[in-house]
C-alpha cells in the first residue's frame, strides 16, 4: 500500500477532551465500550471513550450513526467508499485509519483504497462510483450536490438512497470536524 504523507493530514497533537476512563462512563454505557475494545482489538475506540463523557447525545449520536452504518441502504463498500474520500477531503486521520479497516471488510480493495486520494477523476472508477466520489467532493467544497453531479447519481440510486447518501456524506464531515476540535487521538494500532 502507498504511504501517504503525514504532511496531508490536520489535527490536534494532544486531546482538548480525553478518553473517559471505564470509572468515569455511566455504567450503563459500560458494556457497550467494552464490546466495542472487543470488536476493535483493544481498548474502545477513542472516539466513543470521549463522546461518552455526554451520555445522552451520545446514545443518540450511536443511533442515527449506526441507521447510515452499517445498517444503510446503500451497499458497505460504498459506504466506505465515501467515508474514506470524506476523511480524505477533511484530512481526518483518526476517520482514515479506522475506516481503512472497516472498508476493507467491507470488500473494498487496495487498489480502489489507494485510488480514493486521487478522487473521482483517477482512473478505474465505474461511473457509479465516480458519481458518489464527486458527490462527497462536492458537499465538501460547496455545501451540496451539482446538478450536473444529481444527474449521473440518479440513475444508479432512488430517491431513498439518494437521502441516505448526502447525510453519510455531511454525518462523517460533522465527525471529522468533532474528532480534530475535540484532539480525539488515533489509538496506536490504527495507523493504515
């Protein structure tokens, strides 16, 4: 895989906000960090030990993330698709690393992985593909969908799809802007 230049990615160098510690979450929210270390090999991920510090918003947060993933309409790997692209255009390596690994057991490939900072114009794109690249590009850069964009996504995803899509695009850009305020720090075994 390319190595890519630390020099791409912004952030914090140390939290504004830590992790909570286990004593430090409502216990009730407890078992769910605990599967979460499990799931991920470790301690729970960073970002839940810190939103866990608001339980409430928390919860609510797991919710509405878990409706876009993993149990969206659209398909896993282009899912991962557009959140990658989406940590790539905010320069969030805390949301690269993680989804590196999510997307690839979602079936994304290396090559296509390694084509995501290239973005919708690189070579290999089928035209679906290229259309959700340029879509995440877009609401990055100018807040919504071009129409000229809305065109070639129309044929490929309904209307339902099609909602689904700008809020996972702007969902991941509000978590990549809440990540590198709050200084939440990539856990050392998630380097892609």
């Amino acid at each position: 895989m390319r190595v890519i230049d630390d020099s791409h990615w912004r952030g914090l160098d140390v939290p504004r906000i830590p992790p909570a510690e286990t004593g430090q979450v409502n216990p009730l929210l407890r078992p769910f960090l605990a599967i979460a270390g499990r799931v991920t090999g470790g301690p729970p991920p960073h970002i839940f030990s810190t939103l866990a510090r608001h339980p409430s918003l928390f919860v609510s947060w797991l919710v509405f993330a878990g409706r876009l993933m993993p149990r969206g309409r659209l398909p896993r790997d282009e899912t991962e698709l557009v959140i990658l692209r989406v940590a790539w255009n905010c320069a969030n390596r805390y949301e690269w690393d993680h989804h590196i690994r999510i997307g690839r057991r979602a079936g994304l490939t290396e090559a296509e992985i390694e084509r995501i900072p290239e973005g919708p114009d690189a070579d290999g794109w089928s035209e679906r593909r290229r259309a959700l690249l340029s879509a995440a590009d877009e609401i990055h850069t100018e807040g919504r969908i071009s129409d000229a964009t809305w065109a070639l996504l129309r044929p490929h995803l309904d209307d339902r799809e099609l909602i689904e899509l700008t809020m996972l695009i702007g969902h991941y850009e509000m978590v990549a802007a809440t990540i590198s305020s709050l200084g939440i720090q990539p856990e050392a075994r998630d380097r892609a």
